[in-house]
C-alpha cells in the first residue's frame, strides 16, 4: 500500500510497503530544476519491480529523446519499506573516480 510519510528531518515523502517503481518528474522554472516523485506501480518481487522500470523507461526515452539529458525524468526501482523524497531540487551527477 503506498503511503505518504514525513522522514526523520521533516520532509514530505511516499513510502510502500511493496516493491515500488518511482518515477521521478522534471519541473523547469526560470532558475531552478526540481523533480517531484510518484509511485507509479508496485510489485510482489524485484524481478517484476526491474521489468515494470525497464518498460517505463522505454517508453519515457521515446517521449524525451529531444530533452537536455539534466531535465530528464528519472525511473527507479525501491525495496518495501524504503522512503523517497516527494521533492527534490536538482539531480546531483555521479562523481566517478578513475581509480
């Protein structure tokens, strides 16, 4: 069942108690890039969770093959239980090192 919580800090979040895709919106204003996060379907094992992701990110690839790679819809994979933030304020690159 999804559910919205508050985190330990306070903030806003959606939570399931299955495995659960979250989809992951991109809003542009003139000065920032947010993303705010939905639910978009839960899963009975992690398998059907990864295929259910496979299949919207395919489908999210199609619709915004012409948008900015930073302003892109983002697609994830939780574990029951785990907290997503319903809100963010920019998507933070993965620092690499080249160990």
């Amino acid at each position: 069942m999804i559910q919205e919580v508050v985190t330990s800090k306070g903030a806003a979040a959606i939570t399931s108690d299955r495995w659960h895709v979250v989809h992951s919106r991109c809003v542009v204003s003139a000065d920032t890039t947010a993303f705010t996060r939905g639910i978009n379907s839960e899963h009975a094992d992690r398998n059907e969770c990864k295929t259910a992701a496979h299949q919207l990110r395919e489908r999210l690839a199609t619709l915004e093959s012409a948008v900015p790679a930073e302003q892109r819809d983002e697609v994830f994979i939780r574990p029951p239980g785990f907290k997503s933030l319903k809100a963010t304020r920019t998507r933070r690159p993965k620092v690499r090192s080249c160990k």
